[in-house]
C-alpha cells in the first residue's frame, strides 16, 4: 500500500499532466469554443471533448486504472463505476462549463484517483488563475504548494461567508437562507470543484449546494478533508455512492463549524 508521501508525490504528479493538458486544450479554446447541449439540456464544448480525451489516453500512464468522466453516457459510467474498485480515475475535464463558456474566469479541471471508491490524491486547477489545489490522504492539502488553509474557518456561524447555490435546494429552505441568513454574507461561483478548494483555503467558511455529481466534489472533498473542514450528503446519505445519483452535499472548514450549520439546516429544512 502506498505511504502518504508517495501519494503525494503522485498528486504533484498529476499536478504536472493537468497544467501540461489545460495549456494544450482548455486555455487556447477559452473565449472561442461553440455552445452544444447534451441530451438532459446542459453545456459542453469542444474544449471538454478534447480535454476529456488527452485525459482518459493519458492518465493510466501515469497509474493504472479505468477513466470514469462526466462527458460519458450514464451506461459507460456505471460501468466504469463498478469494474474500477481496485483504482479508477473520476474526472470533469471542465467544471464549470457555462462559466468558461461565456468567458467567466471561474472554471476548473477536477481530476480524483479513487481506490475502493474512495479520493486517495487529487486536483483542481484553475488555467486562468493558474491556481493548482491538490491534496493525498493522509498528506494535507495544498494551493500552489502552500499549505491549506490559508486562514482559518470563522468561529461561528453568524460571522461565516456562505458558498451557496439556490438553484437546487427546496424553495422552503431557501426562503429560510434569504430571509433569514444564518450567516455573515453569502457567495455563488459557479463551479463546484473550486467552491470546494475555496472552502478548504478559507475564502469560504461553509458551503451548500442542492444538487451535484460524483465528479464536482471527488476530489474537492478530500481537498478540504485534508485542509481540515468535513462534509456530508445533504440527506444523511453516502457521498461516494456511484456517479448515477445528484447529491446535496454540505461542507464547512472546521468541524465546530460543519456542527453549528448542519444543526441550523436540520432545524429550517
């Protein structure tokens, strides 16, 4: 079994290959790449399809294991899903499509290795920002190679800035949220990967989101596991369940933190 220190080194290693592919694929197409829709109605462009392929051809070299990617059909991914238990790469070669699409500088390739369906390493990076987040379990987490976080979580919940989307909650709770903010002020970027990373650097305190996917947070939760903050399924379910199911997921910096605002979510939801 690997140490931690051999995780991480093989975080900075993919570090490398994910800067090496978003300059090839992603930042040349930024600002030129065409709108298409998929057949649930949301955004890709050419820049995912590309960056999606150099990644599936390029990330078993690096160490073995199935490519399981947001940009697949639903069939291929729980195929991957249940064939990839003893290692599998799960990426999003663009979160935060609609961002990069309309020239939003908020957008970030997501990339996670997951052994026994859990993160063991992983990366989120940002071209434009040139802002690289990875973490190995057991290693800490990193920006740029700075230990995260780089302040520490608000004490309490009234002085905390929120990441929350609206979107995808219950209209009851985000009355509550609205009219009623348990917390200092509220965010919104519009890629979940780097709220995630932005929660364990600090620049959030705590963090909800109604609605995402296996490949938004596998490796923005163990980012913020190792900055020292935790998170849990909206629901009380399993987050690493399979890439089949949209998951509410909360998250805080710290865990007095995580308590005081699941506590205050369970009370208004």
């Amino acid at each position: 079994m690997p140490t931690a220190a051999q995780r991480l080194a093989r975080a900075r290693a993919l570090e490398s290959l994910v800067r090496d592919i978003a300059r090839d694929e992603i930042l040349p197409r930024y600002l030129k790449s065409a709108r298409n829709r998929k057949a649930d109605g949301s955004l890709f462009t050419e820049a995912d399809v590309e960056s999606q392929r150099r990644f599936t051809a390029a990330l078993p070299e690096l160490l073995p294991g199935p490519v399981l990617g947001e940009e697949m059909t639903p069939e291929a991914q729980a195929r991957l899903w249940s064939e990839g238990k003893r290692g599998m790469w799960c990426i999003d070669p663009i979160d935060g499509t609609t961002n990069f699409a309309n020239g939003i500088p908020f957008f970030a390739v997501s990339i996670a290795y997951l052994v026994e369906h859990e993160p063991r390493f992983g990366v989120v990076y940002n071209p434009v920002t040139d802002e690289s987040f990875y973490a190995a379990k057991g290693a800490g987490a990193f920006l740029n190679g700075v230990e995260l976080p780089l302040r520490p979580a608000a004490t309490s919940l009234r002085d905390a800035v929120a990441g929350v989307d609206f979107k995808r909650i219950s209209h009851h709770l985000g009355d509550e949220l609205a009219v009623r903010p348990p917390y200092y002020s509220q965010r919104n970027f519009g890629s979940s990967a780097l709220e995630w990373c932005f929660v364990a650097a600090g620049r959030l305190d705590v963090y909800l989101h109604g609605g995402q996917m296996l490949w938004d947070y596998a490796a923005g939760r163990l980012i913020l596991a190792e900055a020292g903050g935790e998170a849990a399924a909206l629901d009380g379910g399993t987050l690493m369940a399979g890439p089949a199911v949209k998951r509410g997921v909360i998250a805080a910096g710290s865990p007095g933190l995580f308590a005081e605002w699941r506590a205050w979510l369970t009370a208004h939801s």
